[in-house]
C-alpha cells in the first residue's frame, strides 16, 4: 500500500512575536496541522520574525510564549531564519 501524498504548508512569519498576533495565529495553525501526519510544514522567520526563536524569552503578561509554540513545530516540520 502506498503512503498518502503529503500536503506542504508554508507559513512565513515576518513580524515580531509581541508587537501583533500574526505571529501567535501562524504558529497555533502550525501547531495544529503539524500533527497530521499527511501535513508538511515549514515555517520561515524573516524580518523581526526571528525574534520568535529566540531562547529564554521573557513573555509580556497576557501573551503566549511563542518561543514554546515554536520548538514542536521545529521537531515535527521544519523552521528556518
């Protein structure tokens, strides 16, 4: 039996983890179609985008840490800067 053709998704996030949500909505979608085994994920970091992988991050209040949204999807997908 053959393996279903993977579907390939790519997410470009080009702004800085707090200043929107952008990057917060990208990354929870990422996170949710990462786990589908048909799914191919990428997400590319650009611009202040790169902010979001930066370790040890201190969250503002009221606001998810992207930096621990990121790491799954880097182990299931592919992330690149």
């Amino acid at each position: 039996m053959t393996e279903p053709e993977k579907t390939s998704y790519l997410f470009i996030i080009n702004d800085s983890p707090y200043g929107s949500e952008r990057p917060y909505n990208a990354l929870r979608l990422a996170l949710n179609l990462v786990k589908r085994p048909e799914a191919l994920v990428r997400v590319y970091l650009i611009g202040d985008g790169v902010n979001c992988a930066i370790a040890g991050q201190k969250t503002p209040e009221g606001y998810y840490n992207v930096e621990r949204m990121l790491k799954p999807v880097a182990r299931r997908g592919e992330v690149a800067t």
